[in-house]
C-alpha cells in the first residue's frame, strides 16, 4: 500500500545528475533560445539607435623632478617613484580649475552636444530652481537672475565636459594620456588637445604665482633673520670679552689648555718619582744580600759592573793558585788582598749610587708636588669659569643657527626669483590628439554578444526560479518524489477528423478515441496506462480498479471508457460502473449514445440474495420478513457481436438500496462490486472528483486501487493534490499511479 501524502522523506537525499541538466535544458530550451534572441535583438537595437561617439587622446611627460622616491626595492635596486603624486596630478587635469580654463576657451558652454547631455538630477535641480523663482520678489530675480543663470549654466557645462574626459597613467611611467569623447571626431582631438595645453598653462601659472608669493615672504623673512643673527653674534663678543674667555683652535679655551699641559706634566713626574723609588729599593736589596744578587734599573751602571767582573776574575785566579800552591805563597795572600781591595771599591761605588738615586728621588717628588699645586690653582680658575662659558656656547650657538637659516633662506630666494623669471611646466607634450579613425562607443563586437549572454543568462535565471517555484504536477519525477505517486503515462488530446462525427457530437468524439482510431497517440498511450496498470495484479486473478480526479471535468470517464473498450477488444470480460452519483455522466452516455459508444446498460434479473428487514407487529414480538434483491447481469442487447461493455448505471445502483435509508446506495454498491468481481474479469468503477466527495473516500475502501486523472496538470499543485489525498485519513487506500490527460508531454 503506497503513502499517497507521505511525501519524500526527511532522510532522503537528492542528487543533480548530468542527465537532470541536460534535462532541464531541453525542456526550456525553447524559452531560453527566445531570451537569447531578445538580447541579441536589444543589442542590435541600441548599436542602431546609438549615436557612436569617438576619442582622440594626447599624450603628456610630467617633469621627473616632481617625483619623489617611495622606497627602494632591496633585491633589485629598484627605485619606485610615489604614485600619490602621478595620482594628484591626474586629479588636477580633471579638476575645475583646468575645465572652466577649457570652456571658455572653447566656448562650450553654447555646444549643444554638452548641453543636451544633461542628468536626471541637473533636470530636477533646474524644474525646482524655476518653480521656487516664480514664488521670488521680481527685484530679487531681476539682480540675481543673471547671475545665477550664468553659474548654473556654467556648472551644467562644466559637469557634462568633466564626464567625457578620462584622464589615465600609462603604466608606471611618467606619461599622461588626457581623452576626450566626443560625436565629432575633429572636436574630440580639438579639446584634448586644448585640455592638454590649460593643464601645462595653469601649471606654469601656478608655480610662478608660488614663487611670487615665496619670494616676498622669503625677503621679509631674510630680513628678520639676518637681524637676528648680527644680534646673536655681537652678544656672543660682548659676553666673551666681559668674563675673558679665550679660545684656543676652534673649541677649547686657554685655562682648558693649561690645564691638559699641566695635567700630562703631573703625569710624567709621577711616573719619575716611582721610577727612582724602585732603583732605591734595588740597590738596597743588592747591599743588604752581600752583592749576591744583580741590581735592576740604572743601579747596574758601567763603573760597578766593571769592578764586580774584575773581583770575579781575581776570584778565579785565586781557585788556580789555591790549586797550584799552598796557603803560604806569597801570590794566594796578593790575591787575596786584590779581591779585599775589589769589594771596598764596590762598596764604595753602591754608596755613591744610593746618594745619587736618593737626590733623584727627591728631584722627582718635588717636580710632583709643584705640578699638583698648579694644577689645583688652574682647577679652581677654570672652574669659576664654566658656567659663563656654558652661557657663551649657548650665546654661540643661537647666533650660528640664525646664520645657517640666513644662508638657507637666502639660497632660497635665490632659486625662487630665478623660478619666477623662468617659469617651467610641470609636463610637456609628447603626442598631440588627432582625429580618430573609429568610433569609441558603441562596440558591436562587445554589446551584442554581451547582451545575447546578458539575454541567456536572465532566461536561464527565469528557468530556475520557474523550475524552483513549480509545484504543478505535471512533471512525472516531481510527482514522484514530492508524494511517492508513480505516473502510469502521459494521454495526449485525443483528435478525431470532423468528417466521421456524422450524428455523434463532435465534443463527444474523444470518448470512442480507441474504437475509431485504434493506432492514435490517444489510444497508444491508453495502452501503455492499460499495460501499467495490468502490472500490478496478477495475470489470473480479476481486479477491480476505481477511475477519480481531484476536480471535476479532468477527463475521468473518457479515460474510463476507452479504457474499458481496450479491455473488451482484447477478449476480456469488462465492466463499468457508474459510482459517480453527483454528475452521472457515464450514465447518461450509455443510455443516450449506447451504439456509438459501443455501450450496454446492464439489464436486470432477479436473483436471490438474502437480505433481512425485522419490524415489530406486537409488543415483544419481533416479525422477520425475507425479501430478494435484484442484482445486474450481463445480458447484451445493443451489440449483436458481445463487444459493447456493460455499464452499471448510478440509477440501478440507487435501486438496490433500502427505501429509508438516504446512503444506503453506498452498501448496495459494495454488495454490487463484490457480485461482479466473480462474473467479470476487470470492474471499472467510474467515481466522482474526491476533493469534495465523501462517497468517493467511502468507494475506495471498497476497490483493488484506483487511478488519479489529472487533466489539468498544469495548474494543479502538489500542495492541493496533497491536501486532497490527506482527507483519506487513515483509510486503506491504494493508488496506482496517476495520468497525464491532454498531456502535450
């Protein structure tokens, strides 16, 4: 049992395959080649009616002295020139100055092209500045008038130039292109080039007006400067010469200077007196040791050196002669003598050095002592001094910074007058405008193909939204995965030829499609929903399938008897029911058009069925009557050859109800329907649109399944379908699928 309103599920996912695209372009293909077309027919109309417009552009060399350098890349060496300033001059080619310096060269402010170009806003502006006049004192407008006409005018002009010209650096160079648009070739070349000329006219102005203003200020300021620093300077001679201060070279005073010299003098005597105190102690050490040691510094001297190796050399002979002869020769006792008379002398000599080195030392102590003492009195000179020498340096160097901005000032003014008498430009021409060749605006090429994209792109934005938007059900796989239905085929419009109507209605004439035109698209794609539909019972068992719609007038009973004719050519045993007891229309087919529709109302016979009524004839007493039933057999009549189907009317139906029971023919039909499943093969019951029907949500309780009709798919939504379905409830409901009627599918 399918869930006619469970939808899709929550856990289910959707995939976009290649074929769902190729799918979806093919089904709006046409719509989107129409959107296509409409661009590409806009384009071409607004490249006809466009007037073209040419651009003539000159070519200027800004000076390179007005660039600044940024930075510098570190890899390369690269100098990078400032772009802020290529930037500011862009800006003043297109400033108002440089327009109004061109319009009234020119005389623009009477070109029709400049004044016709004018903006929504402009237009707004100049309809409320003439509605607020009228409203203005006449002396108010006579004396203001003019001129604000003149300034408006000129504003006008001025906005509408400045919009047609483009001013753009040409890649990181110096270069500027200057361009003008214009519908006349000759005057594009014409204002570029005269908008080229005010840009290096006003700049030239400019400089030469700022060096005019420069100079006067530089001269009265030089002026002032140049007082300021005679001032200084006297003031610095007078304080020098009040506290005597003399300078020596170019930063260091006189007592500074003594002061070094006397400093290194104490230096040297100090260094002298440590001196003579390390020979002292020397020589003192020699004489306390017996003359075992050597005497460092200038103890050592020539005289006592040489008697030291003379004592040593008598000494050896001694050891000889002590070797050679015994202790009473005479030449040991003279040696011995020699060597006594050697260590007096050296005596004698260490005595002498030591007086020496002691008058040295006293030489040296008295030396550092006087350098100290002058020191100290050259100290406290000095230091009385400093601070008017920290004062003179502070008077020095006010006066020298008013001399360097004297000389810089002066150096200044300098350049400025030579500026003002040679005024320079800050760019100079490199490529006049001429006349240009072809136009600027508009470019075929380019608008057309863009505005067949532009057409193609908006197409296909509709086709999404529209395939987005779309809750019809008249697309099989959205009907599919909306609401789980499955579609049993697509039923073209059936057309029958005028000519074989004779009696018939012509707008009758689709429900014997199958019988008059056996091989149609109509009957075709009837026997694909037949096959469909067989599908789904079993080859030997019967069926009893219900035919319904959600609306009224969607085809049910033509799709009902053609379906049924179907049945009854290919030698099954068919019948129809007409279970539609608000419209009837079945039945009233077969009862007015029986042989054209190839129908038979079912004749009746009576058969029992028992069926009991109880009613009371006495108090306690309860009286059971039997009565009989009669019930519809196949009987054929009208079709001598048994090919017409029996038709069960709503009318017979109602019959075999009980009297006083106003819904009793729902019981009858079920008994009814129960009947025929064991006489025919196939039971076609014909019911009423169940959106607001409830004897059709009672019928299909009673049926194997039944089929949805929808013949107007395109405006039914799957919404309404799935309202329409929720009234079932909790009902046993079968659905088998649905189909397409007057589908062009």
């Amino acid at each position: 049992m399918s869930d006619p309103f469970g939808g899709r599920k929550s856990g289910e996912r959707e995939y976009l395959s290649f074929r769902d695209v190729w799918g979806f372009l093919t089904r709006y293909l046409p719509m989107l080649s129409i959107f296509m077309v409409a661009g590409f027919a806009v384009g071409v109309l607004y490249v006809m009616n466009t007037e073209p417009t040419f651009q003539a552009t000159s070519r200027l060399v800004m000076d390179p002295e007005q660039g600044r350098v940024s930075w510098q890349d570190a890899a390369t060496g690269t100098i990078i020139i400032e772009t802020a300033e290529i930037a500011s001059q862009v800006e003043i080619v297109k400033s108002e100055a440089v327009a109004q310096a061109v319009i009234g060269k020119l005389d623009l402010t009477k070109d029709p092209e400049l004044l016709e170009s004018r903006s929504i806003y402009s237009m707004v502006r100049g309809t409320l500045a003439s509605i607020l006049a009228l409203f203005e004192p006449e002396s108010a407008v006579s004396t203001a008038g003019v001129v604000d006409a003149e300034e408006e005018l000129m504003r006008r002009t001025m906005a509408a130039f400045l919009g047609r010209v483009s001013v753009q650096r040409v890649g990181q160079s110096y270069v500027l292109e200057i361009g003008y648009t214009s519908t006349d070739p000759r005057k594009a070349a014409l204002v570029a080039n005269t908008l080229a000329q005010a840009y290096i006219r006003v700049g030239m102005n400019d400089r030469a007006d700022m060096a005019r203003s420069g100079a006067k200020w530089l001269e009265t300021r030089l002026l002032e400067v140049g007082q300021q620093a005679r001032e200084a300077s006297i003031a610095a001679e007078e304080f020098r010469a009040k506290h005597n201060i003399t300078v020596v070279g170019n930063a260091a005073t006189l007592d500074q200077q003594q002061i070094s010299e006397v400093s290194s003098q104490l230096l040297v005597a100090r260094a002298a007196t440590a001196a003579e105190i390390a020979n002292l102690e020397s020589l003192r050490e020699a004489m306390a040791s017996g003359d075992r040691i050597e005497p460092g510094g200038s103890v050592a001297d020539g005289t006592l050196q040489k008697l030291r190796d003379d004592m040593r050399s008598a000494e050896t002979r001694l050891g000889v002669l002590r070797g050679r002869y015994d202790a009473t020769n005479p030449a040991i006792a003279a040696a011995e003598q020699e060597i006594s008379r050697f260590k007096d002398a050296i005596q004698q000599e260490y005595a002498r050095v030591e007086a020496l080195h002691r008058s040295n030392l006293m030489a040296a102590q008295t030396r550092e002592r006087l350098s100290e003492e002058r020191l100290a009195a050259l100290t406290q000179t000095t230091s009385a001094k400093n601070g008017a020498v920290a004062e003179l340096s502070e008077i020095e160097s006010r006066a020298n910074t008013y001399k360097r901005i004297y000389e810089s000032l002066l150096q200044q003014l300098v350049g400025t007058v030579q500026t003002q008498s040679f005024p320079l430009g800050k760019a100079r021409f490199v490529t006049a405008a001429t006349a240009p060749l072809n136009k600027n605006w508009p470019k075929t090429s380019i608008i057309v193909p863009f505005a067949g994209m532009v057409g193609l792109a908006f197409g296909l934005m509709v086709a999404i939204l529209r395939q987005n938007l779309n809750h019809r059900v008249s697309s099989a796989d959205h009907l599919r995965r909306e609401l789980g239905i499955n579609s049993l085929g697509h039923v073209p419009v059936c057309k029958t030829p005028k000519s074989d109507a004779g009696g018939f209605p012509v707008s009758l004439a689709p429900l014997r499609c199958v019988m008059h035109t056996p091989y149609s698209p109509f009957s075709e794609a009837l026997r694909i929903v037949k096959n469909s539909v067989d599908s789904a019972f079993a080859e030997s068992g019967g069926m009893v399938i219900g035919i319904t719609s959600v609306g009224p007038g969607e085809g049910k009973t033509t799709v009902s008897i053609n379906l049924a004719q179907l049945y009854r050519n290919e030698g099954r045993s068919v019948v129809l029911v007409d279970a539609d007891f608000i419209s009837s229309r079945l039945s009233r087919m077969a009862t007015t058009f029986p042989k054209d529709l190839a129908l038979e109302r079912m004749s009746m016979i009576e058969e029992r069925l028992p069926m009991e009524e109880t009613g009371t004839i006495a108090e306690g007493q309860v009286l059971t009557v039997k009565k009989t039933r009669a019930i519809g057999r196949t009987k054929p009549k009208t079709d001598p050859h048994g090919m017409a189907v029996p038709v069960l009317t709503s009318a017979q139906i109602k019959e075999g109800k009980v009297s006083h029971q106003h819904y009793g023919h729902l019981s009858a039909l079920r008994t009814m329907i129960a009947k025929l499943r064991g006489q025919h093969d196939i039971v076609i019951v014909d019911m009423s649109a169940f959106e607001d029907s409830a004897d059709t949500r009672a019928i299909c309780t009673y049926l194997d399944g039944i089929v949805v009709v929808l013949g107007r798919s395109k405006k039914m939504t799957i919404e309404r379908l799935s309202a329409a379905l929720a009234t079932f409830g909790k009902s046993r409901l079968t659905i088998l699928g649905s189909i397409s009627n007057r589908s062009n599918h």
